[in-house]
C-alpha cells in the first residue's frame, strides 16, 4: 500500500491511518474500551475519515508511542 503525505508541510512525514479492528489488535484492548479511553483523553483521538461521517482511523504512530509510554511505565520510566 502506498502512502501519500496529507499536505506540503508533511512531504518528509508520512502518516498512515489505522481501523479499530488494527488498533484492537495492536492493543489488545476492546473497541468500548479504546474510544472511553480516548474520550477521556488516556489514549489518542481518532480521525474523522470523512467529515461528519462515522468512519474513524487513528494515526497508527500515535497509538504505538502510546504502547511505548505503556512499556516504558512498566520498566520504571525509562523509554
């Protein structure tokens, strides 16, 4: 799959968006669980896919600097 950058400023960053079921997977968390934790601000928000619409994606290196941070906390702070 080819990923294209969104705009001029993101040239050098390319950025791939994610589904639920990716981010599940990733996570091992419940798709409940992911959006309560979203909402109050303890994992990454998700991305309108198209305006208005109910189609969601998450910026797939948000949610695995996330599991990072998990990781990370475990292992006393260290990243």
């Amino acid at each position: 799959m080819r990923h294209v950058p969104i705009d001029a400023e993101c040239k050098t960053k390319q950025i791939k968006l994610i589904r639920m079921h990716v981010v599940s997977e990733h996570t091992g968390l419940s798709k409940s669980y992911i959006y309560q934790l979203a909402a109050s601000g303890k994992f990454p928000q998700p991305v309108e896919l198209i305006p208005g619409g109910k189609a969601k994606g998450w910026v797939e290196s948000e949610v695995l600097s996330w599991l990072e941070a998990r990781v990370a906390e475990r292992d006393g702070g260290e990243k």
